[in-house]
C-alpha cells in the first residue's frame, strides 16, 4: 500500500517539474538561434537564427494561453526569465545578425 500512495505522490510533482520546465523552454530556441547566427557567415543563415529565434515565442505564448485559461499559475519565476531571455537575446540578434532580418 505504501508504495502506491508514494507513486501516485510522486506523479504530481513529476507532472509540476515538466509544466515548471515548460515556461523555461525558450531559452533553448533562443540559444539555438545565436549558434546558427554565430556559425552561419550568410544571409540565409541569419535569416535562419531570426526564425529559430521566433519559434522561441511559441512554446512561451502557448503556456500564456494555458495559463489564462486553466488559472495555474507558474510557481518558480520560470515565465520571467523566458521572457527576460526573450527580450535580451533578441537584443543580441538585432546588434548582431540585424542584416538578415526575415520579415
């Protein structure tokens, strides 16, 4: 019996850590695209990094939409630091890589 109601704790905190973790995601989009636009010496490829740089946003405006609609709120400051990120690393495309802005 024990070991059941251990399991079936522990279920919840694993499910808390991945919605957790979710709200961090971006800042792997947002280091991917500053490698494609460090290693890339073209056009094309900045382009590229201002894409992945985009898709960054997704997974962050997704859990926005979640957020509102499930009234769960983050309990680590993981959404501040997605969008702090966001915003510092699209500062740091636009210094570096503003001539192969895709739009």
């Amino acid at each position: 019996m024990e070991q059941e109601t251990e399991s079936s704790e522990s279920l919840p905190s694993k499910s808390n850590e991945m919605y957790e973790s979710l709200w961090a995601s971006p800042s792997l989009f947002t280091f991917a695209s500053v490698v494609v636009g460090v290693l890339t010496d073209s056009d094309r490829g900045h382009e590229m990094a201002w894409w992945v740089y985009f898709a960054g946003w997704v997974p962050l405006l997704l859990m926005g939409v979640f957020w509102l609609v499930s009234g769960r709120k983050p309990a680590k400051p993981a959404a501040q630091i997605g969008v702090g990120v966001l915003v510092l690393f699209g500062v740091v495309q636009g210094v570096f890589n503003s001539g192969g802005w895709p739009l």
